[in-house]
C-alpha cells in the first residue's frame, strides 16, 4: 500500500476488515462496535448465552484490527463491566 494516499490506505484496511468480519459472522460472531480498521466481535446465539449464564464464557470477545499493511489480527478484548 502507499503511503502517498491516506484514503486509498484507509479503503484497504476496512476491506481486508470487512472480509474477515464476513468470514467470522458465519462462524456465529457478531459485531459489538466498529470503526474502518478495528472491530469488537462476539460469539452469539442460546447455547453461548446458556453457558454465560452458568458460569462458562464461551463468547470470546475478541478486538479486531487491521495494520496500515492490511494484515488482520484478532486479540482477546476485556471483559464487559457492567
């Protein structure tokens, strides 16, 4: 990528973004918040819910983020505070 044109850059990363977001949602993440280059993802649906609920976490939110060279990489986030 070129460092000459932020926009081109910026474009680059939320497409490698949103092509892994697609690939994750069919896995039964979804999307919590997100901006062109990072994301926060979490597992959904009753059985990780359940689980929740019994003391399992099996939601694994994890934050999503994209380098100025596209490379995609997935960390695990904090926990959600209530």
């Amino acid at each position: 990528m070129s460092a000459a044109d932020p926009g081109v850059q910026i474009e680059k990363r939320k497409q490698a973004l949103d092509a892994y977001l697609v690939a994750r949602g069919e896995d039964g993440f979804r999307v919590e918040s997100r901006t062109n280059t990072h994301a926060v993802i979490t597992r959904t649906g009753l059985i990780a819910g359940l689980l929740q609920r019994v003391g399992i976490d099996v939601r694994k939110r994890q934050v999503i983020s994209v380098d100025e060279h596209g490379t995609v990489t997935a960390r695990p986030a904090e926990p959600v505070r209530w």
